[in-house]
C-alpha cells in the first residue's frame, strides 16, 4: 500500500512543474522517415533539483533514498532527461560547508548513492542548537528546492530568506525524525527568521 505522504507529495510535484523546452526525438521529412534529434518538444518538470540536508540524518537514509528516488523517477517518468542536482549541507558550524555540491543526473542514474553521501555527510550527532540554513543557492523559475530535516525546528538566515521568498511555490520540506517522512509545501511551512552576526 502506498503511503499517503507519497502520494500527496507526487501530486504536488506534478502541479508545481513548469513547462520546459528540451531536445526530443522529432521525424525527419525524407521520403525514408528516418528520425532526428534536434526537434524540440514541451514537458512539465523541472530544471534542476536543490536538496538542502541538515546534519544528523546519517540514521535515515532509507526515508532519503525515497524523497530522492520519487523525485528522480518523477523528472524521468516526464522526459527530462539528464538534468543537474545541488546538495546543499546546513547546520553545521564549519562555514566552508555552506558550499554547494553539483551532480549531473542521468535518468538511468541510481540514487542510492547520493543518499548514502548525504547520510555520510550529515553524520549521526544532533545538532545542540536549532539548525540555520545560511545560504540558499540561486533557483531558477524552473528549479525545485527540497529541504531535508530531522524536525519542524529549522531556522533561516534573513539574507537566505530573502532569496527563498521568491522560490518558495516550488519547494518542499521534510521531516524525517518520525516513523515515516511528513512534509508541508514551502508556501505553509515558515522556518524562524534569525539574522547571523558576520563572522
């Protein structure tokens, strides 16, 4: 049976999706009907995918092999193709970790390993204090951010928030401390606000 978060979640994919222009498999007009690659057609999904992860989910790798997978299979089951994923790590201390990490995802590509890296990353240590996400990386109108988290206690840097404001319709928000992951749309959950004192 299928989990009900799951569910909704696919379903938000689909409505939140922008139309992209990409190269397809068009029909060529000679006599022999022989195929060409530049044809140009329209699918609904995304860009790129941001995935921002908090660190202390190295025990949940399971739940973020599946947000991960049904994003995947989302962008492959629409035709994107190969497209770029962003791996954001927050909550740590060390501000040379703010950096962001890129993969070029192919629709063949098993996820299983990106999730492993993230639960490797992240470790198991809960963090003392609420976590704060101090960079947001720039979205494009057509990218989709996903924020990993252990709990609803997530704060956000004011300079971050800023730059989330204008991407947050096609966001998610996870919440892997319990049984099984619960999620809100970035338009209903509301991280605090803190402005960070320069370093």
């Amino acid at each position: 049976m299928t989990p009900s978060w799951f569910m909704s979640f696919r379903q938000y994919l689909d409505r939140q999706a922008r139309t992209l222009e990409v190269d397809g498999y068009g029909q060529s007009r000679k006599v022999d009907d022989s195929g060409w690659f530049n044809a140009h057609e329209e699918i609904r999904c995304y860009g790129a995918i941001h995935y921002y992860f908090q660190i202390g989910l190295g025990q949940q790798e399971r739940w973020i092999e599946e947000v991960l997978n049904l994003i995947h299979h989302y962008q492959k089951d629409n035709g994107r193709g190969a497209y770029t994923a962003y791996f954001y790590p927050f909550g740590f201390m060390d501000p040379n970790l703010k950096a962001r990490s890129a993969k070029q995802i192919y629709p063949q590509t098993k996820m299983a390993v990106f999730s492993q890296g993230i639960c490797e990353m992240s470790g198991t240590t809960e963090p003392e204090h609420a976590p704060t996400i101090q960079v947001v990386g720039p979205a494009a109108s057509e990218d989709f951010m996903v924020f990993l988290c252990r709990t609803r206690s997530v704060s956000m840097d004011i300079n971050a928030a800023r730059r989330y404001a204008k991407a947050k319709e096609r966001s998610a928000w996870f919440f892997l401390g319990g049984d099984e992951p619960q999620w809100e749309p970035g338009t209903r959950f509301r991280p605090a606000i803190v402005e960070l004192t320069p370093s």
